[in-house]
C-alpha cells in the first residue's frame, strides 16, 4: 500500500512539473540574447512595450476594484438604511415626581399617593464632643485674647499636659 502511495505522488509530481514547463514555454518565450547592439536596444523597447501593456492593465483592474468596493459600499448603507436601524436618540432626564408619573400613565384612574418620605422616621441627631466643644469655645476673639503674650503660651501649654 506503501509502494502505491509513493508511486501516485511520483506521478503526480511529474505532472505537476510537466504542467509547469507548458505554462513557462506559453507564457515565457526562451530569451536568446543578440550579439549587436541594436538588436539588444530593439529587444529592450520589446519588453518596455510588454511592461507597459501589464502597467495598464494592472492600473484598470485597480480602477475596477475601487468601483466595485465604492458600489458595495453604497449598497451596505442602502441595506442599512431599509432595515430602519437609526442612532437612537440621547434621552433626556426629566424630572417627574411618582405621582406625576402615575397620573400621567393611568389618567383619572390614580387615587394612591406615593408621597414616600411621609412614612420616614423623624431621627434626633445625637450631639458629639467636638460640636460640643465648638459650641463652648464661643467668641475667637476672646479666645486669642487669652493665649496672647508668655502668660497665654504658658496656659496653652499647661492645658495641652
């Protein structure tokens, strides 16, 4: 079975490579170099003219494929378009309070209020030190008053002890 497979890729190698030798003899004459130099300068306006002929239409095949993208184009944002499938719009924020919300959905219908903060407990707030301590300390000016010269520094540095 070996041997089978190893002579199937022989062959097809060999055609692959006879295939090959039919398109290069079609496509690319054998080039004899002249001797003369005219020969040569006329070999070599042969081949400018051939190089030509392949610059043009490589530049027409450019041209076609822009086309052909440019219409593709226009064809994807017509589909687009057909679909109905637009930029939504930004919403904006608006403003509402829920029974506003609710007479405006049900109409007539709206008997419930939904006034949320009426149900709220009233909670004191506890007094901390530190708002004690700023409701006793009273005018600054007093304050500074008193620290003023050594005998405040003195006193402000004995209350810190």
């Amino acid at each position: 079975m070996l041997q089978i497979a190893a002579t199937e890729l022989e062959k097809e190698e060999s055609r692959r490579e006879a295939e090959k030798q039919n398109y290069l003899s079609e496509h690319c004459p054998p080039l004899h170099i002249p001797g003369s130099m005219s020969e040569v300068q006329e070999l070599c306006k042969q081949l400018h003219a051939k190089i030509d002929a392949a610059e043009e239409e490589k530049y027409d095949m450019e041209v076609k494929v822009q086309k052909s993208s440019k219409e593709l184009e226009d064809m994807n944002q017509k589909l687009f378009d057909l679909r109905g499938k637009f930029k939504r719009p930004p919403l904006r924020r608006v403003r509402m309070s829920a029974d506003a919300m609710l007479k405006a959905l049900l109409g007539s219908k709206h008997k419930v209020c939904m006034d949320l903060r009426a149900n709220l407990k009233q909670v004191k707030k506890e007094d901390t030190e530190k708002e004690r301590d700023l409701r006793d300390v009273g005018d600054w000016r007093k304050n500074i008053e008193e620290k003023s010269g050594m005998e405040g520094r003195k006193k402000m540095f004995e209350s810190e002890s």
